[in-house]
C-alpha cells in the first residue's frame, strides 16, 4: 500500500433529485479494514454504492492509483434461483473461469463459510443468515481485493453475526481491503481499524478506529455514539 491510499476521493459529491445525498469530500483510504459509521439515512449506502462504482458522482472523481478488483456484499443479498453451488459460480462464469476451476473454488469458498454441505440446496430457500453467508461465499470466490460490505449482519443475531464477522476478518486476513457499513459498534470496534463517520450526507470525520470510540472528533459523532450506546 502506498502512501498516496489505495483509493481516493477528491471533491466527491452526488446529488440526485434535487437532494443533496453526498455534500462533496476529499478522502484518502489507506486502511485495510475501514468501518463507515452513522445514523439511518446518513448516506452510509450512498458512499458504498459510490465507492463500488454503482452510482455515478455528481461532481468530483474517484481515483484507483493501482486498478483493484472489487466485490460487494449487500445488505439482503439476492439469490439466483438455483443451487447454492450455483449462485456461488455465476460471478465465476460470467468472469468466464472454466467449469473445473469454477467448481474448485466455489466449493472452497462454500467450506470457508461453513457451507459445504449446502452445495445442491436451493439457494432462495435457506434463512437469511445462511443467504448471508452465501453471499460471502459467492464474493470471496472472486477474491476481490477490494470488499465493500453494507451491513453484512444486519438482520442476523448474535451468534450468525460473529460467524460472519469471522469470515470477513478471514477474509481480510487473506489479504482484501474491507471497508464496511454497520450498526453494530461492537462489530466496528472488533473489525475496523478507521472510521469513517457521515452525517446528513457529509463525511464528517476519518478516524482511527481507537480514537473514534474513545474520543470522537465531532459533536455529531459524540451525539451518535452515546444514542447508540446500550
Ligand atoms: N434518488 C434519491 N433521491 C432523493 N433522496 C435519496 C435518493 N436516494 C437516496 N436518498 C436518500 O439519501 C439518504 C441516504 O440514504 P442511504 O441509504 O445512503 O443511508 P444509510 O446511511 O445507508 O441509512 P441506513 O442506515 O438506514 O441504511 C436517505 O435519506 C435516502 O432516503
Ligand atoms: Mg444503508
């Protein structure tokens, strides 16, 4: 990683219908793990779907020094209505892997999440916490070295979350850069080595993650974290 961050933002804002939805900022992101904090409509999805190159900025740019493959995992993420196996090897296929090393590594992946014996089963029908952890399978099988994560716990509970927490610090460990979405501070704290906070739209700090939780650096992210605060 150089000193110049593996990606940066300069003057990058978004506006859509009017709504001002990403006031323009200057980041540098340097980090390998990054947790992106703040309220329900801070704009948290917003960035992410930036970032990953889903929405187009409005004004500014975003600059890759080094072009990085990237994945994303959404907060309900979809299945195709098919296998497990299946869903896993699509975003193999369509990247046009052959089917022997498709297989081979979508298998590898569905292990590494827990999932092996889930392979035949199909996919819509599985919990959400098990689709959850078939999004990562179908994600780290692309090995990215880039994941951009919205929620990825949201809607599961404790003990699926720390399940898959430990998948992204696995994969995190292997070498992916992670910048991630949650409500879950206990979750930032474990995972994130820097903060990135937004409110109303404005990225309102980036901040080592110790220091963040210790002593936030704006007003609003105080407010947000004694609110959140059990
Ligand atoms: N096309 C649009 N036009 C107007 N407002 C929009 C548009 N798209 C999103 N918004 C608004 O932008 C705000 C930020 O939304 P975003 O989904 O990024 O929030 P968030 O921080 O991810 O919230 P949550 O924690 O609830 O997931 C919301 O108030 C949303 O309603
Ligand atoms: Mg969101």
């Amino acid at each position: 990683m150089t000193m110049s961050g593996w990606l940066r933002l300069e003057a990058l804002g978004l506006n859509e219908n009017g709504a001002r939805l990403l006031n323009p900022v200057n980041l540098t992101l340097t980090a390998g793990r990054t947790a992106i904090l703040g309220a329900n409509g801070a704009g948290k999805s917003t960035l992410l779907r930036l970032l990953h190159g889903l929405l187009r900025p409005s004004e500014g740019r975003l600059i890759w020094p080094t072009p990085l493959s990237q994945g994303m995992v959404f907060q309900r993420p979809a299945m195709l209505r098919a296998t497990v196996l299946a869903n896993v090897e699509y975003g193999l296929k369509i990247r046009g892997v052959e089917s022997a090393e498709r297989r081979r590594r979508a298998a590898a992946a569905l292990a590494q999440v827990g999932l092996g014996d889930f392979a035949k089963r199909p996919a819509r029908r599985l919990s959400g916490g098990e689709q959850q952890h078939v999004a990562l399978a179908r994600v780290w099988a692309l090995e990215p070295q880039v994941l951009f994560l919205d929620e990825p716990t949201a809607s599961l509970d404790p003990a699926s979350s720390r399940e898959v927490e430990r998948i992204i610090g696995d994969i995190a460990a292997a070498g992916a850069r992670i910048v991630m979405s949650s409500h879950n501070l206990g979750q930032a704290r474990r995972l994130a080595e820097e903060v990135i906070f937004i409110d109303h739209g404005a990225v309102l700090e980036q901040t080592p993650a110790a220091e963040f939780f210790k002593q936030p650096g704006s007003e609003a992210a105080r407010r947000f974290l004694r609110d959140e605060m059990p």
